[in-house]
C-alpha cells in the first residue's frame, strides 16, 4: 500500500491566525450547566462529552485547530515537521510547561499517553481511543524534547489523531493501584489553562484560572480563556436550568429547539437573559434508539425496520420542535458531505409495520395482548426496554409506546442515572436504548461506532453490530487520501448502515441554540467551526 506523500512542514507562532478579543479582560465567575456529572474524570479511561468539556480546559494535546480556519496552531508542541514521505511526524515539545502540581513536563509522558492507548491488554481502558491510534506504529523519543511518530499503516487522519493526543502526566496515570484509580476518578491535573478545585458530585464542578499556564506568555493566546473561574453545575432539567439562568444563578446553557420557542420569553429576556439561533460548519450529533442486535427479538431487519415505521418522527418533530429539525436518514448528521442524500427517512407507517411484523413471523395467539413468535424452540414476546439517561426525553418515547402498542408491540421506557446507564452500556445489559452521539471531527471515520472490531473491551459498538461489508468499506476508506473518493466509500458505509437499520436515527437539528445571561461579552454569536465560548469575558 503507497503512503501518501507530503512536503516538509513546519508550524511556527507567527504563523497563527488570532482570533478573540485580545483586550479582553481577565476575572470574574462564569457560571455554566454542564447538564450531568461526568462518570469519570479519567482522562484514559472516560467515554462520555461531559469528561471531555472539563478536561479540554485542564489537559492539553500537542497542537489545536484554529476555530475560525482550521489550520493547526500550537499547543505543547511549539512546533512540528512532517516527513516528505509521509511515513512520519516529529514534535518539538515547548519548554518550561510544568504540570499543576509543579512536576515538569517531559517528553516522557507524551510517549506515555501513546502508548497507554494502544496497550495491548486494554489496561488503561481505552478500547474506544484505539481505532484512531492504531495505525501509528510507535512513538519514539528522538532528543530531550522531540517524539516522533511513525506511520505502521496508511490512513487519512494518522497525523491529526497525534496533533491532537491528549498528553497526561506519566507519574500519575503509569500502573495505578487500585486506590489510586478511584483518586484519578475524580482528580485532573493538566498543564491547561485552568486548575480542577473542586469535583462534587451533588453540587458541580469548579476550575480556577492557571496563573502558570503558558499560554499567558504567548500572544497569539490573548483573548481566550478570560474566566477567573468557571463553576460546572449538574441540572439535568432544562426547565429548571432555565429557571436558574432567569435568576442569574448560571451565566449559560445549551437550549433545544423546544426551549428555544416555547420556554424562553418574560420579562427578563431580551434583558437580562439573551437567547441565541445560530448555525456554523461544525459538526452536528444526533440522537437515536440502539437495539441490542444480541436479542433474539432484534435478530432481523424487518422487525428493526417495523419499530422505524412505528416511530413518528414527523409528528414529533411538529409537536416538540416546531419544524426546526429534519428526520434522521442515517449514522450521520444530514448536514455533513460523508451523509448520501439520496438516503431517505423511513416514514411513520403503521400499515407497513404490520405488514414487516407479520413477514417476520410474528402474530398475536389467542389470550394474548401482543405479538409473539418462537425462536428456538421457545416463545418470545416482542416486548422491549428502551433505557433512557435523561427523564425531558420520555415523552417521545411515550409517544412511541402508545403507538407500538396498538400494533402489539410492547414497548417499556426506564430513566437510568448516567453512571447506571452508562455500565448497563458497557456490560451490555439493555435491550433497546435512547442516547445521543456528539460531534467527533468534520471527516468522518465510522471505526469507532460502526466496525466490528469496536464491539469488544466496552468499545462504543454497544449494539453490536457486524457487517462484513461496513468492515471492509471502513477498513479501504480509511486509507485512501483522496478525500473525494473517501466520501464516496463512505456514503456507501452511510447508506448500507441506513439499510441494515440497527439504529432509529431521530432527529438532525438545522440549528444551534444557547442562552446566556447579559453579564457575558463576546465578538460574535459563533466562529466558523464552533461556538466559540473559550473566547467570551464577563463584561463589567
């Protein structure tokens, strides 16, 4: 297989694009909702977006994207060469970092935390990092503060899966005892640009500024990361997170359509409180219903199938969030180039779903209220649990259960706590379950979700699903460089995933909506590629 190949490179700190106010003021409490407490601060062994919002402001990787342009700038690296054959990729580490609890850091615990990922006994578990590591053959130490990194196999991303490793600190996270796991749970110490004070899990989370971080020295850092301190709080009730920010108890929230149109007018709006429709280029997720493709009610398409037509997408989507979304076609954001549009959304049609169920062998037998079939011998009822982390979504579901119902389906829905919710995931105890994926890149790699090999060590294949074709086509997309071609191959994995319906996908939003209170500054609305909340300020 021909690596591709790239000219020599070298990133240097003139060469940044500054974006942010660099006047802004440094000081004062931003206060936000973070929605759920994080199942584990980890910074190895953590899966979930809420780990991830508070560690992006504790640890660093060793290059960042510019929000505004994309272009890579630096971080702990200070700069970086790209070998002419491609083959591999040499960092230069800046100088004088030290981490928060004043160790130096080394070039050492960059090499660490490559290999930590890729440890082959999973000890660290990180079962859902690898698919993006994998193909990177070592990490070397090539001088007192360079590392490279040698391409083992070709792929489109290998170098900015490096850029953008999260480095930890080795004396910390190297061969843990079994107390010291459960300090790491609920303990972050970075060289970022701010310090975790405080981790209560009744209450929130606090950061304070890091005086000692290095970017307070640089100048193409002015204007980001202006809070003296960021409190997290955990309202998982948007209702009441928006009774919260009307009171000025938190300075900003996420907000869905829903709240947007209906719950988000008074007198202190406009005023006090301002809400935000935007929209930029960044990546979208999406929400779905996962079956467990282990069950022996799920075995086959056609009853996977029927439950889609059951769902009413369409009604739900006039009922709870006023024509501002668009019905899901696939594994995938609508609105991104590797998502084929020429996918349509399965329609609610209860017709069609009997018409799949009884295909499929399934039929009410006399004294019974709901479908049944045998299987093996022995006789199943299609009756199901969807588990589902947050008590706002249960009225969809409900809407779903009615429905399925008077088709003899007999759908159950159960609200779990997030730590629950997120073991029954990775022991693979749930029949059905109601999540959401975050954004991941602009260039898609389905590896991680959608390929068979993620399935094992908690990978985030939870339903397990296993289609030799989606492996190949994941496998030959991920080493073409032609990004043409790629969207090519994987619209193909798009589409064939669409067909083998191992998800209900739900719903794609058209826009992005938040709600902040008038004691937040900012430039604009959004950046190209993000909100931009790094870059905000209190206004005094």
């Amino acid at each position: 297989m021909k690596l591709y190949a790239l000219v020599l490179s070298i990133l240097l700190s003139s060469q940044v694009f500054a974006i942010g106010n660099p006047n802004a003021p440094i000081g004062g409490e931003y206060k936000m909702n973070l929605g759920t407490a994080p199942t584990t601060l980890n910074a190895l062994s953590s899966t979930d977006f809420n780990a991830t919002q508070v560690q992006s402001m504790i640890l660093e990787g060793l290059l960042t994207r510019n929000l505004d342009t994309r272009e890579w700038e630096p971080a702990l690296a200070s700069s970086y060469q790209i070998a002419k054959d491609g083959r591999s990729f040499e960092f230069t580490l800046r100088d004088g970092v030290k981490w928060q609890d004043g160790k130096p850091l080394t070039i050492e615990d960059v090499k660490f935390s490559f290999d930590a990922i890729m440890d082959p006994t999973n000890k660290y578990k990180t079962a859902d990092k690898k698919p993006y590591y994998e193909n990177i053959k070592s990490a070397d130490i090539v001088g007192p503060n360079k590392i490279r990194f040698t391409v083992g196999k070709p792929y489109f991303d290998n170098f900015s899966v490096v850029a953008t490793l999260t480095v930890v600190p080795m004396h910390l996270y190297k061969n843990p005892s079994k107390e010291q796991e459960k300090v790491l749970n609920k303990t972050l110490i970075g060289t970022g640009p701010y310090i975790l004070q405080d981790f209560d899990r009744a209450k929130g989370i606090t950061l304070k500024l890091n005086p000692e971080w290095w970017g307070r020295k640089d100048p193409s850092k002015k204007g980001i990361y202006n809070f003296q301190t960021i409190s997290m709080r955990f309202i998982q009730d948007t209702t009441i997170a928006i009774q919260r920010i009307e009171k000025g108890d938190i300075d900003y929230i996420d907000l869905g359509a829903e709240d947007y149109m209906k719950k988000t007018s008074g007198p202190k709006w406009g005023k006090e409180v301002i809400k935000v429709k935007t929209q930029n280029k960044g990546v979208r997720g999406y929400a779905f219903v996962g079956f467990n493709l282990t069950n022996p009610i799920f075995a086959s398409k056609k009853t996977r199938e029927a439950m889609v037509h059951l769902f009413n997408r369409r009604g739900m989507i006039k009922k709870f969030l006023f024509d501002l979304s668009l019905p899901a076609t696939g594994p995938l954001y609508l609105q991104s180039e590797y998502a084929d549009p020429n996918v349509k959304p399965f329609e609610y049609d209860p017709k069609i779903a009997l018409k799949l169920l009884k295909e499929d062998g399934w039929k009410v037998e006399a004294g019974d209220k709901f479908l049944s079939k045998m299987v093996g011998g022995k006789k199943i009822n299609l009756s199901f649990t969807i588990i589902e982390p947050d008590a706002e979504f249960v009225k969809y579901l409900t809407i779903f259960k009615e429905d399925a119902k008077q088709a003899g389906v007999d759908v159950n829905v159960k609200v779990v706590e997030w730590n629950s919710f997120i073991k029954l995931l990775d022991e693979r105890k749930f029949e059905a379950v109601r999540l959401s994926w975050g954004g991941g890149d602009l260039d898609w790699d389905p590896k991680q979700v959608w390929h068979s090999e993620s399935i094992a060590n908690a990978g985030s294949n939870f339903v397990s699903y296993n289609n030799p074709k989606v492996d190949k086509l994941i496998d030959e997309s991920r080493v073409l460089m032609d990004k043409a071609e790629r969207v090519k191959k994987l619209r193909e994995v798009y589409r064939t995933i669409a067909e083998d319906v191992p998800y209900i996908f739900l719903f794609n939003g058209k826009f992005s909506y938040y709600a902040h209170t008038k004691h937040i500054a900012k430039e604009k609305d959004t950046y190209v590629y993000g909100i931009g909340t790094d870059y905000w300020w209190m206004s005094k």
